[in-house]
C-alpha cells in the first residue's frame, strides 16, 4: 500500500512514484482507464502465502553465502 500512499501524498521525489504518474499521464492520453487497487497481502490468500514462503527460502540461502 505505500506506493498508493505515496502517490496520494504526491512524494514526487521517490522515482517509482515519478515512473507511476508518467505512466499514468501518457496512458490517459490516450484515452486509457487506469485503475489502482491495493491487494492486501499476507492475508490468507494462497498465492501470496507462497510467494512469503520463497522469499523466506531464498533470504535464509542468502545467509549461507
């Protein structure tokens, strides 16, 4: 959620949030809808369960190095 935050704060100097409203720009420019949802995550949803899990296994091998 903090890129929805950001964006809703205008913090124009993080380039993600720069990237974001360019992209924003130029697609309603030429006559596309944009749609921003936030997805919660981490909450009971089986694909973001998993992808929890294979970022834990892949900070732990990150340990081993």
């Amino acid at each position: 959620m903090s890129s929805l935050q950001a964006l809703n704060g205008f913090k124009l100097e993080l380039d993600l949030i720069q990237k974001i409203l360019k992209d924003y720009s130029h697609l309603t420019a030429i006559s596309k809808t944009v749609m921003l949802c936030w997805i919660p995550s981490h909450v009971n949803i089986l694909g973001n369960e998993k992808a929890d899990g294979a970022a834990k296994s892949a900070l732990s091998l990150l340990s081993l190095t």
